[in-house]
C-alpha cells in the first residue's frame, strides 16, 4: 500500500522545517530514500531531520564518507545519513554492514539501490517548485509501517 502526499518548500527554511516536522513519525528502523537533482534540497531535508530528532551534528552530505550516525543527544534514535552517489549496487550496499535497524536511516542518492533494505520506507522526491528558489517534495509511503501514520498532516503545516 501506498500513501503519497506533495507539499510545496519557498525556499531552504522550508525544506529544514519539513524534516523537523517529519522527525516525530520517525522511528528506529525507518528507512528514508532521498531522490533529487544535486542542489535539490537531500541534505537540507536531513538536517531537518537530525534537528527535530535531536541528534549531534552538524548535518553534512557524506558523500565521501558514504555514511555518518549522528547519536541521540535525547531519548530518541541516531541518526544514519547514507550518500549512495557512488554506490554501484544493492550488494555494495550490503557489504557496508550500515546497521540500519538502531537507527533512522536517510539515503541520499538511494533509489535503486537501498529498498531491499525495507520493505516499509518513505521515498521523498524533492524537484524544483514554481519559484526560483522553492521546490516541491513528494513523499510516498511505501508498506504497512506507514499507514494511517498522519503524512497528510505535514502538508500546509
């Protein structure tokens, strides 16, 4: 089953708020596959996230690292944010040992390559919106972990 929802950013403010608002629906072993052009919003988003999950920061694409935890300074869960630009396959996925299952994942760069991870994710597509500097996210919610689980709400929050 799936559930999507599309919500319209002015800018990197909104993009930012967007993750702080999506972080209380997060728990650990939630997977987040992040698409878009470069410059599109992926890491903006997920500093949103590690905000309103409040983990250590600061929130930067690990595109050279591959992947960052980023520990909970709360009660909450870490933060695991993946950059798959140069992972080749699912099986270099799997040869990464990321263990996503104590953590909130967010995959920048991920389609096609992450979704064995779970059978339950939420795949955000940012894309440029009607402005110059705005864009739109669309967010599907793929499997039963997220139905019912209020993702209408985020829009025009």
């Amino acid at each position: 089953m799936t559930e999507s929802v599309t919500i319209d950013l002015d800018g990197p403010e909104a993009t930012v708020e967007l993750g702080r608002r999506l972080a209380p629906l997060l728990r650990s072993g939630d997977l987040v596959v992040l698409t878009g052009e470069l410059g599109a919003g992926k890491t903006t988003l997920t500093r949103g996230i590690g905000e309103g999950l409040g983990v250590r920061g600061p929130i930067t694409s690990p595109t050279f690292v591959i992947a960052r935890r980023h520990p909970s300074l709360a009660a909450g869960p870490a933060l695991l944010h993946v950059d798959a630009y140069r992972v080749g396959s699912p099986a270099e996925i799997d040869d990464l040992d990321l263990g996503v299952d104590d953590a909130v994942t967010v995959v920048e760069w991920g389609a096609g390559c992450v979704e064995h991870l779970s059978d339950d994710r939420l795949d955000i597509v940012l894309a440029p919106g009607r402005s110059d500097d705005g864009r739109s996210a669309v967010i599907h919610a793929i499997g039963s972990r997220w139905q019912g689980c209020g993702l209408s709400s985020l829009v025009g929050a």
